[in-house]
C-alpha cells in the first residue's frame, strides 16, 4: 500500500513512524513545503512546549454555575499518558538516544488572584481526588507559593492575596527536536521517504481510485500518487481539505490565531532557582491559546524563561503564507460561517485585533503584573510564535482538534490546534486505526501495537489507579522523569 503524508510537523511524522513500526510493509512518503522536518509550528518557540497532561491549565477544567468539569482534563490526561509511552518506547529502542534532548522535567503550576481563589479551591478538590492528580499540592501561603515559583512571587507584596497549586511531575517539551530525531530514525531505520521543499498545490481522486498530489520542487512540477493519503499540515490542511472535492469538506473553515512570545535566555543556575511553568487565568474574550504562563524552556540544551503568549490576527492559516493564499482559501459556502463566527464571537475578535496592536511597553506590562519586577530582571525580546488555525465547523468556532477520515478510508486530516502535539501519539494512532484499519487484522501488528502502547485505553487510565500507576512509572523511568513521594 503506498501511502502519502503531507507536513512533515510532529503530526505526520508521528504518523509515518507509528504506521511504520506497526506495519512495515507500508510504503511512506512525507512531502513537506519547508527544508527540514519539525521547522513549523513544531520547532521550539513556534509553541509553549508545554507537556500538555491538564495539570495547569484552567480552560480545561471549565466552571457552570460554581461546578467543576473536569472530563476534559481527565482525557487530556490520559492522552498524554499514552503520548509518554510511545517517546519512552522510541528512547527504549533507542531512536532517541537521550531524553533530556527533547523531554525535561518542570513544575506545572497554576496561580490565581483573591477573586479566583474559590475556583482553584474547588478545581484542587476535584482534580486531586482523582489518581491521575494525587500528588497536586494547593496553598495559600505566600511562603510556600513563592518556594514553588519564586519569580513570581520574589517581587510581590506579601499583602496580595494569592493561591496556587503545583504538581512536581509536569514536563517541557521540545518537539522541534523530538520531530527531528523522529524523521531520521524513520528515514534511516524505517525506510519512510521525505521530500523537503514540496509545496502541495493540488490533491484529486483518480478515476482508479487513487489520490493524485500535485506539488511544485523547486519551481519544478512533481506528482505522486497515493492509495492513501495523510494530510497534518496544519493549517494548511483546510485549504487542501477544500480541494477534495469531499462531501463534508463543505462543513469546516479555518479561523486563523497567531501569537507573540517575550522570551529571555538564563543561566543554569537561575533555571534551577525557577524550574515551572506558571499557568494563569485568561482574559475575558481571550481563546484558550491565550492562558498567560511563564514557563522555563530547554531548547538545544541551553534555558529560557518564555512570557505570553500574545494573541494576534493576521488573516494567514500559516506563519509563513500570506493574506492572498488565505483569501484563496475561502470558498463562497465558508463566508457565512465566517460571518457568523464574526458576530457570535465578536468579543474574541475584537480582543485579537486589539492583541494585535499590543507594543512591547503594554508586553512588559503584563509580564510585571503576572510577575512583578521580573521585565527589569533579563533581558527580553518579543519572538513571533506559530500559527494556528481553528476550527468553524457549520459555522460555529470550535476549540480542539478533529480528526477525518472519507468514507472510503483513503483520506484522512487533522484540523484543529491545543492540545495538539502533546498528545500527537494518541491522536495519530488513532487516526491509524480509522484510516488504515487493515494494519491491526495480522497478529503480529497487534502484538507490535501492544508492545509500544503498553496500555492505550483512556478509560482503563481514567478508571483503574493501578493500571495507571503502573504504565506511568514505567514511561517515566525512560523519559528521567521522577516522580515524588506521596505527601
């Protein structure tokens, strides 16, 4: 079976490198527009690199009427979970040579302000008496608080009512570099082909069946043909999705975010003073992505501290494509979801267009209230993040990511942004199962599968403690991380 992926980003090449080792006979090719694999919206500071596990991020545990949901952040957790198993299976087999290159240890800590107090409150009630969040500690001692996260707290008057919680287990993730160390175990050892330099102008189903892709390489036309055809370009899926000519691609439109990063590099020694990543509470109007943190990063193993993110228009569906190829994007049917998202949504349109004109003085602003006196403390430069694009789905904005597969299983994409590449392994061996399910029909494949997912049932995770404990360990073991004794 010869199958074509187009975006060489951590998505597809998960993709490649999962249905390779389940299915080696499988014929992979990976067309990517850009000059290396992972040099998207997956290299280091497109992204926060945050492990998304649900430990600090507010948006995933919503409140209704003083009740907490915490569903979604059970499921991202478990997502994660079975993401670890498959980075901890490639450093096993020692496709990754050393963790530490692209997976680190950090605190995930959420802090809030006196009015927010009772919600945190209670999401550390419900979050905590759930395995997966055990070892979460809650505090509203200045003292204690400001030992978990000094730069933070360094600065603030003791005064200022606060509460944070903190779990010791949470990571930072480069996924620029685990997506390259990816793409040359998958090019060099799993025989997957990549085509750098491709940009895909054209997909169309053959009278055969078959799925024709039409590219340009340097400034050459290049086809290929494809039984089965991936497509994790980002945002540059929608406007391939529109060229399908598939029945639902009439449903979905793409709704573009950008954002704005203030990053300063930092010693060893000051990365050991504030190893977290501190997550707040976002603006009224603003999109999930826009959760003010201040996280430490490791990128090519030197340190960061990385302030934002801030939010921004630009009517692009990628970082490095223009307002043209966006325009040619939309199809008439897409304008009144666009309308609509318009004016259902005209709060978060207006916060994004005013983000947009946001100068440095307002950026250094933000920082020192989310810690104050740390813009004077280093050096900090505004970087330009990733772009993403989310979903409109019959014309109603959708935060998440979806997966689609044609009726006929030869198509398949992923839309969509947060969570995204964190729980990538779950997500695309689930698209596996749906896009190529002949894959799983020989025993050997299923006893691959087992072998690299230990345990892959989000409900077996969510349900059984010991089951859970004991697949986390053993990831975490090869990944260094540590987990804490039980308080």
């Amino acid at each position: 079976m010869n199958v074509v992926i187009i975006g060489a980003g951590i998505m597809g090449t998960t993709f490649a490198t999962l249905a390779k080792e389940i299915a080696p006979n499988l014929n992979i090719t990976i067309l990517e527009r850009l000059d290396s694999a992972g040099a998207g919206n997956s290299s280091p500071f497109w992204n926060a690199g945050t492990g998304h596990e649900a430990n600090c991020e507010l948006n995933y545990t919503p409140v209704d009427e003083e009740v907490i949901s915490v569903e979604k952040a059970l499921k991202i957790h478990a997502q994660f979970n079975v993401a670890k198993q498959f980075w901890a299976h490639l450093v096993e087999k020692g496709a990754i040579k050393e963790p530490e290159t692209f997976i680190n240890q950090t605190k995930h800590c959420t802090i809030v302000s006196e009015s927010d107090i009772e919600e945190l409150r209670l999401r550390f009630k419900e979050m905590s008496a759930h395995h997966f969040f055990e070892h979460m500690r809650y505090s509203e001692d200045f003292d204690e608080i400001k030992s978990w996260i000094p730069y933070t707290m360094d600065e603030r008057p003791r005064h200022e009512k606060m509460a944070a919680t903190v779990i010791e287990t949470g990571t930072d993730v480069d996924f620029g570099s685990l997506t390259e160390q990816m793409a040359a175990y998958a090019a060099q050892h799993l025989g997957v082909k990549f085509e750098y330099g491709t940009h895909v102008k054209r997909v169309q189903k053959s009278p055969t069946g078959r799925w024709v892709i039409k590219a340009e390489c340097n400034g050459k036309p290049v086809q290929h043909k494809a039984d089965v055809l991936f497509v994790g370009a980002g945002g540059g899926a929608f406007p391939l999705l529109k060229k399908t000519h598939l029945p639902f691609r009439n449903r979905f439109a793409g709704f573009p975010v950008g954002g704005r990063f203030l990053r300063a590099p930092i010693s060893e020694e000051q990365a050991g003073y504030y190893r977290a990543k501190t997550y707040g509470k976002a603006k009224v109007g603003a999109p999930p992505m826009s959760v003010p943190h201040l996280d430490l990063r490791v990128v090519d193993g030197k340190h960061y501290l990385l302030f934002g993110p801030f939010a921004s228009f630009k009517p692009r569906l990628e970082r490095d494509r223009g307002f043209v190829d966006y325009v040619r994007s939309i199809r008439p049917h897409d304008i009144p979801g666009l309308l609509n998202v318009a004016l259902e949504h005209f709060p978060l349109v207006k916060y994004l267009i005013s983000e947009t004109f946001k100068g440095e003085k307002t950026m250094f602003e933000e920082l020192d209230s989310f810690a104050p006196g740390l813009s004077k403390k280093f050096d900090w430069k505004p970087v330009q993040a990733g772009q993403r694009a989310q979903i409109i789905k019959d014309g109603d904005l959708q935060m998440g990511t979806e997966i689609l597969v044609s009726k006929d299983k030869t198509y398949g994409t992923l839309l969509g942004a947060s969570p995204g590449a964190s729980v990538s392994p779950e997500v695309m061996l689930r698209c596996l199962e749906q896009l190529i399910p002949s894959v799983f029909a020989k025993e050997e494949a299923r006893k691959k599968k087992s072998e690299i997912f230990p345990e892959d049932d989000l409900d077996t995770l969510i349900s059984h403690p010991d089951r859970y404990r004991e697949v986390r360990d053993a990831a975490n073991q090869l990944l260094g991380i540590i987990q804490p004794k039980a308080q």
